[in-house]
C-alpha cells in the first residue's frame, strides 16, 4: 500500500508541478484558475493537517498567489509522503471536523486516496479553463507519467 500511495502522490506532485510551470508562463492566469488551484493546494494541506493532529494555516478557498503556489505545494507533498512513510496502518480511522464543524471519521487510506481524486477533479476544470480561453491543454494522463 505504501508503494502505490507513494507512486499516486509522485503522479500528483509532477501534473501540479506542470499546472505550476504553465501558469508562471502565461502573461494573465484566468481569476477561476488561481481560485480553483489555491483551494486544491489548501484542500491538501487541511487534509495533511487532520492526519498530522495539527492546526491548519491556511482556509479552504484561501488565494495564494502564484509565485507561492511551487512552495505550498512542495510542503504539502513532503507532509503526504511523511505521513504515508509513517503510516503503521492505512485502516486507521481519523477523527476530523470538516470545514463546516461536523464531526467525522474516515480511514487513513480513504483520506489519502480523496486528497489525490479531489486534486484530478480541479486539474480537470483548470484543464477546461485552458481550453476555454485558449490555452494550450497540459498533458497529465496517468499513463503518460508512467511512460
């Protein structure tokens, strides 16, 4: 299990770092892009925060500007592989509150596995704001990391 959280987190990191390197690129980011992107950085980093015991830093749909973007990012996969490393069990349960102060709890694996689906999901908007204003699509299939 360690080795394929490890592979999915790495997966996620190198589409993110395109994402990262494409938006430095353009001259004007779309508003919806650096909103959409932002939340999925700080979605990670609340998600790391609940499995760490620890307070988070950043809101859910927190702006970040983009020259930060690289370094929340790097954080957030450095505390993803720290946890996965440490990980005795992914049937854990984890307590958490959710952003709205429900009370929950999910299994370790669970919680690894939505931080990577809730990232695809955004990069898949951000993918179609591309698109939208003419932007060149940004290769991140699976497979293609995997070649």
């Amino acid at each position: 299990m360690k080795a394929f959280f490890n592979q999915v987190f790495d997966y996620n990191f190198q589409c993110n770092k395109k994402l990262i390197h494409s938006c430095t690129e353009l001259k004007t980011v779309p508003e919806e892009v650096i909103r959409l992107f932002s939340h999925l950085l700080n979605a990670h980093h609340i998600w790391n925060s609940r499995m760490l015991r620890t307070a988070p830093v950043h809101e859910v749909w927190q702006l970040h500007d983009i020259q930060y973007w690289g370094e929340l990012h790097y954080e957030n996969q450095r505390n993803s592989f720290e946890i996965i490393t440490n990980a005795d069990s992914f049937e854990k349960r984890i307590d958490y509150e959710s952003s709205e102060g429900k009370s929950y709890s999910n299994s370790l694996q669970d919680i690894l596995f939505h931080i990577i689906n809730h990232s695809t999901h955004h990069r898949a908007q951000i993918s179609s704001l591309f698109r939208s204003n003419k932007l060149g699509p940004i290769p991140m299939d699976y497979i293609i990391y995997k070649r």
